[in-house]
C-alpha cells in the first residue's frame, strides 16, 4: 500500500524517496543471522579528532540536512502548480 503523502507523485529525479517502508519474514525458526556475526569492536584507544574533518563533516551534514528539508516543500509546491496526471 501506498503510504506517501498525496502530493508526491513518485518522482526521484531529485533523490528524495518519500513513503519507501520494507518488510519481510523470517524463512526459519532460530536466531537471526546478523547475530552470529559477534560483537562490534572498535578501537577507541587513540581517538583521532581532527577539527578540519569535523567541520568538512558538520558542513556536509547541514548541506544534506538543508536539502532534504527543502525538497518536499518544493514537491509540494510544484503539486499545487502542475496539473494532475502531467509528471512533476
């Protein structure tokens, strides 16, 4: 079933995938197979911060934040604008 808003008509052009839910069932009784893989490890002995890398980070995270913000106002937008049955 559909479960995205009335205004977006399925278009991707923009790289906004709005309404995408995955479901699936288990084939077999038993524990999940991610759950063999064992603990996470991960090295904090040395943590390396770079504040140059922190701030290309932050930066690149504010520009994708600020996109995908700004993105379903603009399919909105454009909704009331084009006429039904016309792609946006």
């Amino acid at each position: 079933t559909r479960i995205g808003p009335k205004w977006y008509r399925g278009a991707r052009r923009h790289g906004l995938v709005i309404g995408c839910c995955v479901t699936g069932i288990k084939t077999q009784s038993g524990d999940s197979p991610l759950q063999q893989l064992g603990p996470k490890a991960e090295d904090v002995s040395k943590p390396h911060v770079n504040p140059i890398f922190v701030f290309f980070r932050f930066l690149i995270g504010t520009i994708c934040a600020t996109y995908f913000f700004l993105v379903p106002i603009y399919m909105w937008i454009k909704d009331k604008i084009v006429p039904q049955g016309r792609p946006i």
